[in-house]
C-alpha cells in the first residue's frame, strides 16, 4: 500500500485544525472519512502518526512525517496552480510591428522566449518605420508594436540602446574609444531618412557642428552599403550592430542620447488578450 494525497491532505488538516471534527469541514468531508484516511496513512507507513487524545498529538515518527507531507501537498498544489494557469493561457495570433533594427536586434531572441512561454500565441511580424509603426498601431492594422520614446502608452520597455558613430573598418577614426561629432565634418554624411532624424538632429544640437547631410537614405541596408563603399558616414542606433559585417565599424560617441524601445498595444481601446500576456511577461521578466 502507498501513501497518497488525501491522507496526507487529512493528516495535516488535524495537524493544523486541532482534531478529528475540526478537520473535516476544512476538507469538506465526514469526520468519519478523516478517521478512515487516518488509519489508512498509518497502515501504509507501518507506524502510528497521531496520539488519539481530546486534542490528538503527534507521534515521534508523526513529527518527522509532518515536514514531509507538508512539501509533498504543497507541491502538489502548486502543480495544480500550474496546470490550471498553462490552460488558462492566451492563444490567437497577434500582429507586431516593429522598426528594421528592432527586427534584427531584439525581436529574435523575445519571439524565441514567446514561443516557449505562450504555445499557443502566434506573433506575425511586419517592419516598419518609426512614424508608419504609429499609424498603423492607431488605425489597429496591427495589434501591438515596439514604439520609440513614446509618449501616452502603456507598455514594457524591451530595450534602450545608444547612438554611434557608423565608419568603414579603414577610416581614420575607426580605432577611437570615442569620436566627437564635430570630427566627423570632413567626411559626407549620410542621414537615415526614417524614425531615426529626429534623434541625431537632437545629438547635432548638442555640438557646435550643423548638419549637413549629402545623402538621404532611408533603408538601413543601402545606408550600411553605403558606408562600406566609402561613401561617407553615419550615425545609428547600436542595435544596427546586428546588421553589419566586418567591413564596418560602430563607435560610440561623446555626445550621449539613448532611445527607449517599448513593447505596447493601442494607445485607446481594448486589447487583444494575448497582447496584454506579452506585455506583462515581458514587464515581469525586467
């Protein structure tokens, strides 16, 4: 015979109740039932557990027991709490927007996590950029988005990464720890037409340099070739890092600014439930 979780159940609800009649309304069982759940722990332990007196007292070996029934019951328990939030989880499919760096910089690993942690959520993603992610979030086209320092949604901020200085492996200021903006007037600067203007704009207003850009270019990819050719130089976000090969270079830059990336769904409105389940774990998990 072996032991099983309604006698320890029982045994504990003594323990804790005090007795055998106090026990039983706790379980929502007879008193009857107790005693039989009782007897039946002892003969299946091969010892007595409890010492029948007005207030039953444990035994040695009881005592020793008690510890043991509380860890077996309390992990049952949580095995059950467990089962009843995995079958309660989100399922659907959702569709997330998000910018060209965010897509190769981040996304990968948090949609490998996703997919662990929520079986039974789908995520379709769609690149953008900053300002088309924005509408397109308020025009519910998508059902989530990572925005960029935004103001007015609730969210969890997934990541926050620094501006650098973008340069062909070969040029004279790849070797720097740190490059000033202003040193970077003598060589054509090529400007990232998208989400990314307003904050190097902001950076240039921090120096006594103006911005001059000779070409506007809004594809990271044909901004990158670009650099490689010797074309000129650039300043983008770090997480552009997952981009580039060995041709070129990133290095960070005096003049400091990070931008805040937020995982987030409509600014108005409910959301789709499996989003406000992305939403959280990932707040959870920071």
């Amino acid at each position: 015979m072996t032991v099983n979780l309604a006698q320890l159940r029982a045994f504990l609800a003594v323990v804790d109740e005090g007795g055998f009649s106090a026990a039983a309304p706790a379980l929502g069982i007879s008193q009857s039932a107790v005693s039989h759940a009782i007897a039946a722990l002892e003969r299946a332990v091969g010892s007595p557990v409890l010492h029948r007196t007005k207030q039953p007292q444990l035994t040695t070996f009881g005592a020793r027991l008690v510890e043991h029934a509380r860890a077996a019951v309390g992990a049952a328990s949580a095995i059950d709490d467990l089962v009843a939030e995995n079958a309660n989880q989100p399922t659907g499919t959702i569709r997330l927007a998000a910018p060209a760096t965010v897509c190769q910089g981040l996304l990968p690993d948090l949609l490998t996590k996703w997919r662990g942690d929520f079986p039974g959520i789908t995520v379709r993603v769609f690149e953008g950029e900053d300002h088309e992610i924005v509408e397109w979030l308020a025009e519910r086209t998508i059902d989530a988005a990572v925005l960029v320092d935004p103001d007015g949604h609730d969210g969890a901020e997934i990541g926050a990464d620094e501006f650098r200085a973008l340069l062909r492996r070969d040029h004279p200021l790849a070797g720097e720890d740190v490059i000033d903006i202003p040193d970077l007037d003598d060589d054509p600067f090529l400007l990232s037409d998208g989400g990314c203007e307003r904050h190097i704009r902001e950076l240039y207003r921090r120096t006594t340099s103006r911005l001059r850009p000779t070409h506007r270019v809004r594809e990271g990819a044909t901004l990158i070739a670009m650099v490689q050719a010797g074309i000129g130089v650039s300043i983008v976000p770090s997480l552009m890092g997952a981009m580039i090969d060995n041709r070129v270079v990133l290095v960070p830059l005096k003049q400091k600014l990070k931008r805040r990336l937020v995982l987030t769904g409509p600014a108005s409105g409910s959301w789709h439930p499996a989003v406000t389940a992305l939403v959280d774990a990932t707040r959870s998990r920071a």
